[in-house]
C-alpha cells in the first residue's frame, strides 16, 4: 500500500515563496518591483541627461580648440583680429555670439602670433540645463607670423 504524502502536488511546489505570497501579516510583495522602478528611474534619467550635457560641453571644447588654430593660421598671414574672428567661425560651428577672441604677438615676421578663445557652452539637456549655468571654455593656439 502506498502512502499519500499531505500538501501540494509536486507540480506545484515551485510555487512557494513566490512573488504573489503573502506574509505572516498578511502583507503581499506584488507591487515592490514597480515601486522601486518609479524610484529609481527618475535619478537614472537624471543622470544620462547629465552624461549628455557633459558631452556636449566636451564637443564645445573641441570645436574651440580647433578654432583657436584656425584663427592662429589666420592671424600668422593677416595681423587683423576681423580676418582670425572670421577664420575661427569659418573653423568650427559655433556661435559668434558666444566667442571671444583675442590675438596677441602681432609684430612683424617670425614672431609668434597667439590667439585665445573663450566660448559660453550653452547647457541645452533638460532639466540639467535650467539647473547648470553656462560653461567657458578655453583655447589657445599659437603660429610663426609670416614674413611679409
């Protein structure tokens, strides 16, 4: 004679302790996961919305950088600061607005010829942005003045 085991089946003992159970005061864990996710997500958004302000401010800086050289070149064959403005905006897409520039060692030829640019880096990102003010960015690129 076999003896009936008392409890569940064996196909359903996989079930214990599974999300939908209740504890000892009655008290059920369906709805954990969705809270923590509303918890945690907002800081998570956060947080790539920050990820992608800070690239965009290190993109700024490279364009700067790369303006900075083209308004030295500029300024090693033509001393005037309109001619190195023009080269650095021509150099990289930023906005005229926000650039500042300045050019020193303009003396005659062989000497060196140093622009400095300074750009607001708007902070564009949502939420990010209303909170951060602008960034400044800087650059300096020096060329040998040409004879001439």
């Amino acid at each position: 004679m076999r003896h009936r085991r008392s409890g569940p089946p064996e196909y359903l003992a996989y079930r214990t302790g599974t999300p939908g159970t209740r504890d000892a005061g009655g008290r059920g864990d369906e709805g954990q996961a969705a809270v923590e996710l509303a918890l945690v997500l907002p800081l998570v958004a956060l947080l790539l919305l920050a990820v992608t302000q800070v690239a965009l401010v290190v993109r700024d800086q490279v364009l700067v950088v790369h303006a900075a050289r083209e308004a030295a070149r500029a300024a090693a064959v033509d001393p005037t600061l309109d001619a190195a403005r023009r080269a650095a905006l021509a150099g990289a897409p930023l906005a005229e607005d926000r650039l500042r520039l300045e050019l020193s060692g303009q003396g005659k030829g062989g000497q060196q010829v140093r622009a400095t640019l300074w750009y607001r880096s708007p902070t564009l990102a949502p939420v990010v942005g209303a909170l951060l003010p602008d960034v400044v960015v800087r650059a300096q690129a020096s060329m040998r003045r040409e004879n001439g």
